[in-house]
C-alpha cells in the first residue's frame, strides 16, 4: 500500500496489476513485470498501491535481505529505469 514500508520485491508470473499513486492508476503491469524495488534500492516508502485486474495473479516475492543478496551489483542497473524519474520523482543515479 503506497506510504508503507517496503520490505518485499515482486515478479508477476500472471495475471495484470494495476498501480495506483494518489488514488490514481499510473501504471498496468503483467506477467515478467515487478514492482517494490523503489522501496528496496532507495529506502523510500512504497511509492504506489498495487491491485489485481484480472481475475487473479500470480506473483514471486523476495524478501529485502534477499533482494540485495541477489542483486547486489545488479541494483544499479534497476535504478536506470525511465519510470523511477517519470512516476516516482527520484533520479535515476540516486
């Protein structure tokens, strides 16, 4: 829920989400998308709701300590994403 603490990334595996900033959609996402890294690489607090769409979803979620095992050096690369500028406010090279 958008202003909570993150402490869990997400891949959809199926299934559309939508994500809702300031009780407005932004954003649809599906299957091989994610969601909640803005809170993990950044320590901000979500920056969005996510809501399922379609009549389900499926997704994968890795906890923060995991999330940076896994990521590690790979983090910098998920801070380039356009989206994190357009939609959340944040440079890209925060």
């Amino acid at each position: 829920t958008q202003g909570d603490v993150g402490q869990d990334f997400f891949v959809i595996e199926s299934g559309k989400v939508q994500c809702i900033k300031d009780g407005k959609p932004v954003l649809e996402l599906c299957s091989g998308d994610y969601f909640g890294e803005i809170a993990l690489l950044y320590n901000q607090p979500r920056q969005a709701s996510v809501t399922v769409e379609s009549d389900s979803a499926t997704v994968l979620a890795i906890d923060r300590k995991t999330f940076q095992r896994l990521m590690g050096p790979l983090g910098d690369i998920l801070r380039r994403n356009p989206l994190h500028q357009e939609y959340i406010g944040l440079s890209a090279t925060a």
